[in-house]
C-alpha cells in the first residue's frame, strides 16, 4: 500500500488535511451543539425509570391502536422506513441474473 499523500499546509488546515487552532469551521455546527446541550439536559432531568415509563407508555398507546405512537416507537426501534424504489431494484436483479447484461 502506498503512503497517504501529505497536503501542503494552507492558512486553515495542516499537513495532514485537519483544521488548525483558531480556524471558524473548525467549531462544529453551533445548532448540533445547542441541541446536544438539551439531550444532556433532557438525560440528566429524568430518572431511569421515567424513561421507562415513557416508552411504557408509548408502547400502550401504540398497542392500542395509535398509529403516530406506533410509527414513533418502531422509528425509534428500527429506523424510519426507507422509500424503496422497486423498479430499479428489479432491473438491477434483472441483469445479475442475465449474467450482467
């Protein structure tokens, strides 16, 4: 394997492609920080049993036939659904069948 190429270092990055004290970029996403703040915020407030007992909750709820509580709780479990586009799954199953022609 060859060796990774050095960058010549520029006002904003050193040689190896990273940001360099001082550099703006290099403070991350002020709105991704704010919001990590809350999730801190939000875990430190609440117990571990009343983190249960909102899921509880949710569970019954979805159990019981509301469907936003059920989306919510299997988004949560399984990750939002992913729009499937079937046709181009098809040709592309298509053509490993047909020995990529």
């Amino acid at each position: 394997m060859s060796e990774p190429q050095k960058a010549e270092p520029t006002a904003n990055h050193d040689n190896r492609g990273r940001f360099v004290a001082g550099n703006r970029a290099a403070a991350g996403n002020p709105v991704h920080k704010k919001m990590a703040e809350h999730r801190r915020a939000i875990l430190e407030a609440l117990t571990d049993a009343e983190v249960v007992a909102v899921i509880r909750k949710l569970y019954d709820l979805a159990v019981g036939g509301d469907v936003a509580a059920a989306r919510t709780l299997l988004d949560r479990l399984a990750g939002p659904a992913q729009a499937l586009d079937i046709e181009s799954r098809l040709v592309d199953l298509e053509n490993r069948l047909n020995g990529g022609r």
